[in-house]
C-alpha cells in the first residue's frame, strides 16, 4: 500500500490483487463459489474487520459511480450549498446566479466586488423598487458568496467577465444597464469594451485606478498569501478601517457590521484569487471606446477610488458623469444607501 501510494492516488473502492487472483475455489471438490448474500471479512490484528456483501451480477456499483461524480482536486466553497444544491452550470463550471424582477422588464445586471457577494445589491433593488420594472441578474463570482472555485481554476479580470458574458448568453440578455462595485467595475468595463452589444448602460460605484498602480497590487498579493494562512479574520480590521468613511465608523455601527460579515464570510481561497485577479490589472483599459451611458459614483473619502480617480475616468469615457457622495468611503451602499438612491435613480429613468 506504501509503496503504491507513492506512485498513484488511491480511491475508495480499489481493488489490489495480491496472493491468488483467480482464487482456489475452483481447485476444491466440489469448486465453492461466492454467491450473491455471501459476506468476506477480513480481519488485521490492531486495525479491525473489512467486511464486504457479495451483491447480484446485475448490480450497480456504487462507489465507482460515486467517484465518476468526485474529483481529487479540491473545491473550495461547495459546502456552502450542500454540494452545489442551487448552483447554475456557466462556462463548464458551477455559479450562483438567480434572476428576479420581471421578465419582461429591460435587463439590469450586477456585478459586486472583490470580498462581496450579490446580496450587498439587495437594499438598492428594495430601495428603488427595480424588480418591479426590471428584468434582474444577480451572479456570485467565482469563489465569491455561493460560487465555489476548483484549485484547478486560474481566474482573472479576463475569466470574470467571460462568466459574465457567459450569463448573458444563458439568459439571453442584450443591451443591459450593468451596475458595478470596485474590481467589479473592471469586469463591467472589459465586457462593455469586448462585447459592447451587451451593455447600453454602465454604473460605477467606485472603480479603481486603472491601471492599478504598483503599490495596490504588491499590497493586492500580499493579502492573498495573508488569507490563505491565517485566514479572512486576519485582514477585516484593516479592509474596513481603510475602506469606510470617519463618519460611517461613528454613524453607522450597521454599515460597519455588513462590512465585516461580507468579508468573514467569504472563503479564503476564493478571496485570495480574486485578490491576484486584480493584481494582474497591469494595463490600462482603453476608456476612450466605451460606448455605453457612463455614471460614476464615489465617495469623498474613498481611498480605493477618490473623485480624481474618478473624474479621470469621466475624462476618458465619452459623457461620462461623477457623483461624489459627501462623507463616504469605499463600502457606498452600506455606507450611505440613501445618497446612491438618489444618484442612480434618475440615471437609470433617463
């Protein structure tokens, strides 16, 4: 077995034939068969009995069909949904996406943040009634809230918005408003420019400098290695402290605690991909071809994405438009759902 397993992985159900292979019923008179009901027990001093029922010829067996389900290559994440109940099949790979609003309604597609999840968008599509009048999507990315991420994935700005465009084509979306959160806004902008038939409309809510700049991507990897040993509890203080406004750390104790439990309950794995994804935004998007009805919002004290950030992008993107929420940081629905309210409402109407 030692010496086996050095070479090759070992799975449940295995068989290794040693001593007679044929077996030495056959030799006896008369031969003794094992028959369907007959039990072989197999007994080692120390370590217990293995017991194994003879079934039927005709039977299935169960541990090879278990295994042609499974792989050796660990899934992070799939715990999450019992086994991946509720997930949706996207790009050879498993997503949580669902769709609410109306069906007939135009499409309103969103995309969150790196250490996010789908549901942060909730109290804007409950605030402006949206699903109401709007066909909606909603999708974790890879890794992310219910998506699980396999070790064999490399994933990327590029492989996050081909899942995107992936969705679209599933749900046979055209000419969507898509609503963006920080690394989201990358993955919005690489669809807009790749596959401009898709978009019509794009919300920013503070996007990052593009590129990013060498220091945000050090500290981008560094995050990841920190994750990936000592887990996300080891990096929330500093994430939310950075990441949100003097008034929201004094006002908003909410605000805050979603802050936190959006980060803690992220996997680590997961989160440490997305980190390196967005490390690996070494170039800048030409900004200039995006067709689409552009509205930026940020926060008068977002660290990540400040209003020069912001208006650099207004510059580029042709009609492009900044909103600066006073008072805010990085974290604006949970810091200030009111103020995004007002800035969306009238954008989306127009």
């Amino acid at each position: 077995m030692k010496t086996l397993s050095e070479g090759q992985t070992l799975q449940p159900g295995d068989v290794i034939a040693t001593g007679t292979p044929a077996g030495v019923g056959f030799g006896q008179k008369p031969p003794v068969w094992l028959k369907p009901g007959d039990v072989v027990e197999v007994s080692v001093a120390g370590l217990g009995v293995l017991s194994n029922k003879i079934a039927e010829p005709t039977a299935g067996n169960q541990t090879i069909s278990r295994l042609s389900r499974a792989s050796h290559i660990p899934t992070s994440n799939l715990n999450k949904t019992c086994g991946g109940f509720g997930l949706t099949s996207i790009n050879s790979k498993h997503l949580y996406y669902r769709q609410a609003g109306i069906e007939s309604g135009p499409p309103l597609l969103f995309i969150h943040s790196l250490g996010g999840s789908s549901e942060v968008y909730t109290p804007l599509i409950t605030s402006l009634g949206l699903e109401k009048s709007y066909q909606i999507h909603l999708v974790d990315l890879e890794g992310h809230g219910l998506s699980p991420t396999s070790a064999a994935s490399t994933i990327s700005i590029s492989s996050y918005a081909s899942d995107i465009r992936a969705i679209a084509e599933h749900a046979k979306i055209r000419g969507a408003t898509i609503v963006a959160h920080s690394m989201g806004c990358y993955i919005a902008l690489t669809l807009a420019l790749k596959n401009p038939e898709l978009v019509s409309k794009l919300v920013l809510l503070g996007p990052p400098p593009s590129p990013l700049p060498e220091v945000g991507r050090n500290g981008s990897i560094a995050r990841a290695a920190t994750v990936r040993e000592r887990g996300m509890a080891a990096v929330v203080d500093a994430i939310v402290a950075m990441g949100t406004s003097a008034k929201s750390k004094t006002d908003n104790p909410v605000g805050i605690a979603a802050a936190r439990m959006s980060l803690l309950g992220q996997d680590p794995e997961g989160y440490a991909k997305g980190c390196t994804a967005l490390a690996g935004v070494i170039e800048a998007l030409p900004l200039n071809q995006i067709k689409a009805q552009t509205l930026i919002i940020t926060g008068d004290e977002d660290k990540a994405s400040p209003p020069q950030v912001s208006e650099k992008y207004a510059d580029e993107i042709k009609g492009g438009k900044v909103v600066v929420l006073p008072q805010v940081g990085h974290w604006h629905l949970l810091e200030d759902l009111n103020a995004v309210t007002k800035a969306l409402g009238p954008f989306l109407e127009s």
